[in-house]
C-alpha cells in the first residue's frame, strides 16, 4: 500500500511507531503505546522505585512526563511535525510505586497551526491521578521522516 493510501488510523499507528523508536525518553521512562488514533493516544507507565520522591508517592515530573509524552503522540498522528506551546497539569492523587498509570490524550481542537489536547492520568484503579491540558503548534515537516522536519521552527 503506498504512503498516499494509508487510512488515518493507519498513518497514526506510523506516526507513533516512527516517533517511538526515536524516543529514547519514553522508552527509558518504561512507557508503552497501547492505542493510537487520529488525534488520541494512550500510553501506560509502571511507577518505579526511581520514580518516588520523600513523600513516598511517585514524583510529578514523571506523571508531567506520561501526559507529555502522549500529548505528543496525539497531536503527531497526522504526520505534520508538532510541538507544544504550552501545558499545564493539575495533580488530584498520588501515583504509588507498583501503580500502572495509563495516560489518555483527546483532541479538544485542531485548526491551522494549532490545537488544544487533555490528557487524563488514571491509575489501574480507575482513579485520577492527574489532568493535563496541552497546546500544540505545527512545524513544517513529516513525524515519519525526520530530515524534512524543521526542528528550529518554533512558535
């Protein structure tokens, strides 16, 4: 099947494969893409020992780092190379260790250069750990081949 006859879900599940295998930080982070769609992503994530901080709950940059991770392979499932321009994360639970979180990620909004993605932390559970809100911007170039992505054009 050529390149031009893809599905949409077809060229998401690309997307995702080609910007993992390059993802050296969420792959040294455990995390594993569990569905992908256009525009949605779902990425789990065991709590480690590494992960703890003094209170004995997992630290929030790494719940920051699951619901970043999964904005970006949301709003990348078009193969038009995006960034974040913005995010914010509000922490309602504790991660603990052992605790497998799956992060969801949906697009609330995809106009021109922009859009807007929540992402919601649960743990296995079913219980919300954490609420993050992203706000994405398109570059030029393809997810799927890195060279033709301009990697200095930012908002």
């Amino acid at each position: 099947m050529s390149e031009s006859q893809l599905t949409p879900q077809q060229l998401a599940e690309a997307c995702a494969e080609s910007m993992f295998s390059r993802d050296h930080a969420s792959q040294g982070l455990g995390m594993r893409i569990t569905h992908m769609a256009p525009g949605y992503a779902e990425l789990t994530m065991t709590v480690r020992q590494d992960m703890v901080q003094g209170h004995g709950n997992c630290h929030g940059g790494f719940l920051f780092a699951l619901a970043d991770s999964t904005f970006a392979f949301a709003c990348n499932s078009y193969d038009e190379a995006t960034v974040a321009a913005g995010c914010s994360i509000d922490y309602l639970g504790p991660g603990q260790l052992g605790d497998v979180l799956t992060a969801t990620a949906e697009e609330r909004s995809r106009r021109g250069r922009t859009g807007i993605y929540d992402i919601t932390l649960r743990n296995q559970h079913g219980d919300t750990v954490a609420l993050f809100r992203g706000r994405s911007y398109k570059i030029r170039g393809s997810v799927r081949r890195l060279e033709d992505t301009a990697a200095g054009d930012t908002p």
